[in-house]
C-alpha cells in the first residue's frame, strides 16, 4: 500500500461519517483554493493490543518516524505525533485513554469491548480504519459520556479518522485563520468556541480552529440514536525565529480541539 492509497482509504471513511468535511473543501475549491492536508488524528486506548503502536505501524511501515509526545491530565489522556521525511506529507497524532487513570467501571467496560474483538481483528494491519469492532449499548455510551466523552466517543465510532485538517497556509484567500472559521461558519457550519474561537496564536507559532462534529445516526443494541461524529479543523502555522514553520502541536489548543465531539 502507499501513502496516498492509505490516506484515500482514511478519507474515504472519515468523509462518510463526516459530510460537511467534504462539503467544506468544496467551498473552498469553488473559490480557488487548493486544499493541503495538515494532520489526520486517531484516538485509541492504552491497552496493548490496540495501544498507539499499534495505530501508528502503518504509517511507520511507509516512512514516518515518531516526533513528539504531549499528555492531557485532566481528560487522562496521551499522545504522540509522527513526521514523513516528505514535509509535504500530512502530520499523524495519535492520542489514547490512559486507562489506569479512569474508574474501575469505566476500564472494565473498555476492556470487555476489547475482548470482544476476533484476533483477526486483532491482527488487522489497518484497525485504525476498521471503523466500529463492537457492539455496545446507548445505555452505555452515556454512562462512559458521563467519565469521558473521549471513551464514550471510541465505544460509539471505533477506529478511524477523528479529523482531517486543512493547512491554512496553503491557501491564498484568506488572511487571517478567524476570516476562514467567520467563512466556514457563515457557509452553515458550527465552530467549535471551546477555549475561544481561534486556539493558540502566532506566540506559540500555530493557531488552530475547528467545526463542531456532525451529529450521525449511530446504531447501538437498544436503538439507534444521534451523535457526535468526526470534525474538519483549520491549522495555521507560523515561522519559528530559528527559521523554518512550527511542525508540532500545542496541547493547551488540543484540549480544547478534543471538545469538538461533545455532545
């Protein structure tokens, strides 16, 4: 498989879940605009079966080497994001749920999902796109949204990409990273205001802003409900004083991005 096959594999799923991404690059594309592709995130657990690692060997297996690690205490989160050699090639963070850290209810309902997971599942190169391994109940999910919407949000959607994000500097039509978010908002699309509209700033050399996630219908064992699904973010990155942009990630804007799936 290459690189661009897995990405259109990635995208293909994610822009299913998620229609406004695509409607969104559209718009874009409508005005001109050529659509880079920043970063694509997944979210997993920290159990070693499906830990980060695992997540991250496809892109490993095709040049990406690991970068740098970020944690996020209060949502008892960490993550790491991995670089190609190509800098034309999309960024990949990686988060997981430290399970340790979360209520004895809560791992043990994590961890009977992941049991029910056939080892051909298990062993399945490309489980960060197999989508939803499991069944689970509504009921559930809103006892696992009342710990963690990061878990309830894996027991309800699996493995795939949480979102895609477009590189702001790629673009020529917009000057300034609130002018796209004012655009994308006024075109329909709720932002995500958690922590403000525009997270970071040219101090700590990236802003980011992102959609509020689309509200899918989900099918859970007691019925089918709507939820939350995957969400486009925007990134602009600035020039370091060493020369060069900023490559990496600031996790006091990716805790804020995480809440673009809450309910």
């Amino acid at each position: 498989m290459t690189l661009d096959d897995l990405f259109s594999q990635l995208w293909q799923r994610y822009a299913a879940l998620t229609p406004q991404a695509q409607e969104i690059k559209d718009l874009f594309e409508t005005r001109g605009e050529t659509v880079v592709n920043d970063h694509v995130a997944f979210r997993t657990l920290n159990d070693h079966r499906l830990g980060i690692h695992k997540l991250a060997q496809p892109f490993l297996d095709l040049g990406y080497t690991e970068q740098d690690e970020y944690h996020f205490e209060a949502k008892k989160l960490y993550a790491k994001y991995y670089a190609h050699e190509d800098p034309l090639r999309p960024k990949v963070f990686i988060s997981e749920l430290l399970l340790e850290k979360c209520s004895d209810e809560l791992r043990h309902t994590m961890e009977c999902l992941v049991d029910t997971m056939t080892e051909d599942q298990l062993s399945d190169p490309m489980m960060l796109n197999m989508g939803r391994p499991w069944d689970t109940s509504h009921a559930d999910y809103e006892k696992l949204y009342a710990e963690s919407e990061y878990a309830a949000w894996l027991s309800a959607f699996g493995f795939c990409a949480n979102h895609f994000t477009v590189f702001f500097n790629a673009l020529k039509t917009f000057d300034e990273l609130k002018d796209l978010a004012e655009f994308v908002e006024e075109s329909g699309y709720p932002m995500n205001t958690s922590g403000g509209l525009i997270k970071g700033s040219p101090e700590v050399y990236l802003e980011q802003c992102s959609t509020m996630a689309t509200k899918v219908p989900v099918t859970f064992t007691d019925g089918t409900f709507e939820l939350p699904s995957c969400f486009y973010e925007f990134a602009r990155r600035y020039e370091m004083p060493e020369g060069g942009l900023y490559q990496g990630f600031v996790a006091a804007s990716a805790d804020k991005i995480f809440e673009s799936t809450n309910q």
